[in-house]
C-alpha cells in the first residue's frame, strides 16, 4: 500500500518541521490511519504535507529508530508489523532492566521533578486523544528514567519505551479498561518514587509493563 496522508500544508526546513512531520506520522500510526504493511514513498509524503523530501526522510529514519516503520533495501519504508515474538523480547528486556534503573534513580527525582511528573498524570488523565495519551506516557516515564546518572541505561529504556508504542495501543483496543488501569498504575508508582519505597516502585513498574504485555498479546493471539 502506498501512503496517502491529508495534512494541512506546513512550510519550511526547520527542525520544528521535522519534528511536526515525525509526531504527524507517528500518530497516524498509532491511531491504525497507517496500517502496518502500509509503503511510505518520500515523494509522495512530501506532496502530502507540502515539504521537501528532508524532512520526511529524516522523520522516517527516527520513526525507524523507535520502531514504528522498517527501512527496507528494496521495499523503501514500511509501517512495522507487530508481532508476539516482537512484544515479548521488548518486554522482557524492559523487565530486567527497569528494576536496575529505579534502584538508583528513585533516590535522584527532585520534590519538583514529582510533582512535574503528578501534572502530567493529571493531563493523562483528561486527554481523550489515545496517541496524545501515548505522548503524555513517554514524557512520564521518560522523566523517571532519566533520573538514573547512567546515561546509557536512561537511553536504552527510551528506545524500548518508544517501541512499545505500537503494542501499548494494541493493549487499549484489546481492553477498554486497561487505560484506566494505567492511569491509575502510575499514580501509584508516583507515590512510591515520594516516598523513595525502591521495592513498591519496582514491584509497581513490573506489574504495569506485564499487564501491558498480557493485553496486547491477547490480541495479537487472536488477531
């Protein structure tokens, strides 16, 4: 399939550009408006959103980076195909390693950095938009683990966290009620980052990423 995108025009090679292009496409993605398999032609993407073909290549290549499309020799870009033995690996890795990262920086969150975190819950919780939700979830998690002084420890979670995307959204579709299990799942690992409670916040973390992994398998068994 070849893409074909409404948008209104945007102008300019900026990097502003290029980031309006990337978060355009990636919503498109999530929200299934690009179904997996779908072929993304540069050419044709940049008539679409009336730009040049750079940001559209480089908005390609850092979808490719977090998972959502695959870069193929012959095929071009191509909007990635989940898969259970995909969803699995992430998951797993992000198990392991997520207890390693809140052992250390659970103790390196600021008062402020919490309740910077509490407002963006608060804006999970009222936004009806599931890709804007998704959004808010990186920003989340994404300042949790940046607490951790390992730099390259924060950086591979952010990639695994950017991957899971595209099967935290198979999650919501499989299961109505897991966004309101996830809202409240991060309100109770906040309160155990307060109150610096390393086992709690750990126990917390596993069990949210599991319950994710268990949703969005269901309905990758029987899709």
């Amino acid at each position: 399939m070849t893409a074909k995108l409404p948008l209104t025009p945007v102008k300019g090679l900026t990097r502003t550009t290029q980031a309006t292009v990337t978060e355009y496409l990636r919503q498109a993605i999530l929200s299934g408006e690009l179904a997996p398999g779908t072929r993304l032609v540069q050419a044709e993407l940049a008539e679409a959103l009336n730009v040049s073909v750079t940001p559209i290549r480089e908005a390609l290549r850092e979808l490719s980076t977090g998972g959502l499309i695959d870069l193929d020799a012959f095929r071009g870009a191509v909007v990635h195909t989940p898969t259970i033995h995909e969803l699995e690996d992430i998951f797993e890795i992000r198990a392991e390693l997520l207890p390693l990262n809140i052992r250390q920086g659970i103790h390196q969150l600021t008062k402020n950095d919490l309740d910077a975190a509490a407002k963006l819950l608060d804006c999970m919780e009222a936004e009806t938009s599931p890709t804007n939700w998704l959004a808010l979830n990186r920003q989340f998690h994404g300042m949790l683990y940046r607490a951790h002084p390992n730099v390259r420890l924060q950086t591979l979670l952010q990639q695994l966290s950017d991957f899971a995307d595209l099967y935290i959204n198979l999650s919501f579709s499989g299961n109505p009620m897991q966004r309101e299990s996830s809202d409240r799942e991060h309100r109770e690992l906040l309160d155990a980052y307060r109150q610096r409670d390393v086992e709690r916040a750990i126990a917390i973390a596993v069990s949210h990423i599991t319950s994710t992994l268990e949703a969005a398998r269901n309905v990758l068994s029987h899709g």
